[in-house]
C-alpha cells in the first residue's frame, strides 16, 4: 500500500474549519499522514481536530493532530462501522498557543495530508508488525528499535518495557 495526497491546508489562529480534501474510504477504514511543512520556528503552535465527513456524518471518529516535520499517522475508523465510499477530510485548528495568537503578523502553519487503506494486519512499516493480527499505528518500539514486549493473558495484552 502507498499513501496518496488528500490535500495541503495553510491555517492561522483564527482559523475554523477547513476542507481538505476527499478520499475514498474501505471498510475497514485509513491511514493518515499529516506532515508539517511549515516552519518549526514555532513547534507547538497548536493542535487540530481531523475528521471524515461522510453522508452519515463523523463515522469514522475524529483524531487529535500535532504538527511534526517528519509526519505522524492516525488510524481513523478502525473498528467502526462506517459507510463506505467518499468522505470529506475535514480539520479544525484549536489555537492554545497565546504566542501565536496574539502575535502581530502570526505566521501559518501549513499541513500535507496523505491517506491508504488501513491494514488489516501485517506491518506498516514503523510498528515492526503484530503477533495479534493487528496492525498498531505509532510503536510500540524503544529507540534502539527492538520491540517492547507484549503478552496477551485473559484477552488484556501486558506491555513489557525494558
């Protein structure tokens, strides 16, 4: 799988909601990338919510975005029954930052957005894979790259950390 562009947004303090874009959305949901391609002059400028917008309305959940230089991904619509087909992208910036918004020329935080279909399991490259047959987005790694350890005992998975 190979993620595509949905769209690229430019947002500011005062910022509401902004469309995205659109993408084709499969049963068992996406995987989305949001990279920062503004400036990290001011690395914590805010947060967003990004959502998909269906016929039926948010089925797909909503996810709490940061901006990062090197991109981050989201699961949204794992284990939800949403419609398939095409859903609106949505993002809403939540400005917290009082730098950013009381400055006199704010400056403007720029985001790329990529999608693919979710995996249903196997590996997506940054998790090292599942035992479970699930994929988990983020890592469950230490920074030497060896995974932490999971076990699984009455359907609860204990998370090993060395």
């Amino acid at each position: 799988m190979a993620f595509t562009a949905v769209g690229s947004i430019n947002v500011g303090p005062t910022s509401t909601k902004v469309l995205v874009g659109t993408v084709e959305v499969p049963a068992q949901g996406i995987e989305l990338r949001v990279i920062q391609t503004s400036s990290n002059l001011y690395s914590t400028l805010s947060y967003g919510l990004a959502y998909l917008k269906t016929s039926a309305g948010r089925d797909y959940g909503t996810v709490k975005v940061y901006g990062h230089q090197e991109g981050e991904d989201y699961r949204m619509g794992e284990g939800l029954s949403g419609e398939v087909g095409t859903a609106q992208l949505w993002f809403e910036p939540r400005s917290y930052n009082l730098r950013w918004i009381k400055a006199e020329t704010p400056p403007v935080w720029s985001l790329s957005f990529l999608a693919q279909p979710a995996s249903l399991s196997g590996d997506s490259g940054d998790s090292g894979g599942s035992p479970f047959g699930i994929n988990w987005l983020g890592s469950f790694a230490d920074v030497a790259g060896s995974p932490v350890g999971t076990s699984v005992t009455n359907g609860l998975i204990q998370l090993v950390l060395n």
